[in-house]
C-alpha cells in the first residue's frame, strides 16, 4: 500500500484451523480480528495467515495496523504489511515449488527413459524362459526371465509386466527385446515400451530389428 499509514489497532479475537493443500499438506491457519483507529474513529478488519505470529497476537494485543487515511475502511492485512512479511509464508511457497518440481519428474522422467529405448534401443530376438505371478498385501506382481544373445554374450534377465503382456506371454514364446548400445544387459521389452505397439513385438522374426 503506497500511500498508506500506520495507526494504532487492537487485536479483538484470534484462533486457529487446519486445512490441506493441495489435498496432502496439513497447514494450519491463524484468523484474527481486529480493531484500529483513524482520526478518532473506530474501524475493524479481519485476516489469516500462518501460526508463527499466534503469540504475538492474542486478543488484546497492540498492533499498527496500516492503511489509507483517505479511506481509512481499506487497509493492509496485518499479515502482509510492508516489512512484516513472515517467513512461514516464504517456506509454505518453496514447499509447493518442490512438490510440483517432484510430480514433473514422475510424470516426464519415465517417458523419457522409454523414449530412449525406441530411438537408440537395438531389438534382438528374446526368449521366454519362465513366468511367474505373485499375489500378496502390495498387490499382484507379474514377472517374465528371458534369455538373449547381444555381441556373442548370452544374457538371462527378469522383467515385471503388467496382467495383460503376462497373460499374452508363454513360456518358450519368440519376442523382441531393446537393449542399449554398450550396456546389454540394460534392456526392456519391446512390448513395454511406451513408443511402440505391442503388436510388433509380438511378431516372432529370423533376424534383429532396429527401433526407429
């Protein structure tokens, strides 16, 4: 507020809530009521913000309370006033920074680990060699070992799968497999990756594809 001034203020009631943000993180909230005056005349306000000022304003408390001597009924919340911005509020803003930051790389990382399969991955031909579905207190588990050879080096790997490429699977089933250039053993199937169809991988073939 540019032009506004500070008068003296009465905190009147205060007390505390909590809430979610973003449906996850507990914050509490500290609501207060107050009073001030300007040229002789009482006005009241209201605001909320974090608990860290909570022992500093208790009802009764003395404040200064900011606001335009014009229009003395518009004044600052005395949570923001110029020079008393709280630190909660600057922690609370970095924490949400963070969380978003967090769900982008959830989202975008495995996207670009499956992409870098389809454009550089080396499809070989892979053999199915066992399969085995687990059910316990974190859910169903569906693992596949397959066998293949890359640069003359024979390679046994386990991969889980979801429910519907493990009921599609058998055991000694001809399928493509990705591996990357250099590492052979860092691999998926085919049929897993976000950027191809499953149907291509399906296809049993005499010799290597190349991924696009």
């Amino acid at each position: 507020m540019n032009h506004g001034r500070y008068f003296p203020g009465t905190v009147t009631s205060a007390s505390t809530s909590e809430s979610l943000v973003n449906d996850i993180i507990p914050v509490k909230s500290l609501h207060v009521g107050y009073t001030y005056q300007v040229n002789g005349q009482t006005y009241s306000s209201e605001a909320a913000g974090d608990t860290s000022r909570e022992s500093e304003l208790k009802p009764g408390a003395a404040i200064s309370v900011c606001a335009l001597p014009q229009s003395p009924q518009i004044c600052c919340s005395i949570f923001d006033q110029p020079g008393n911005k709280s630190p909660g509020h600057f922690l609370l803003a970095a924490l949400l920074v963070l969380i978003n930051v967090v769900i982008e790389l959830f989202i975008w990382l495995p996207a670009m680990y499956h992409k870098s399969f389809a454009r550089s991955g080396i499809a070989i031909g892979a053999e199915i060699l066992t399969k085995s579905g687990l059910s316990d207190s974190d859910g169903d588990k569906y693992d596949v070992t397959v066998k293949y050879d890359a640069g003359g080096r024979k390679v046994e790997k386990n991969f889980s799968v979801p429910i519907e490429l493990y009921s599609f699977l058998q055991q000694g089933q001809l399928v493509s497999l990705l591996y990357k250039p250099g590492d052979i053993c860092n691999a998926m199937l085919y049929a897993s990756c976000w950027y191809e169809p499953y149907s291509e991988a399906y296809e049993p073939y005499s010799e290597p594809m190349k991924a696009p």
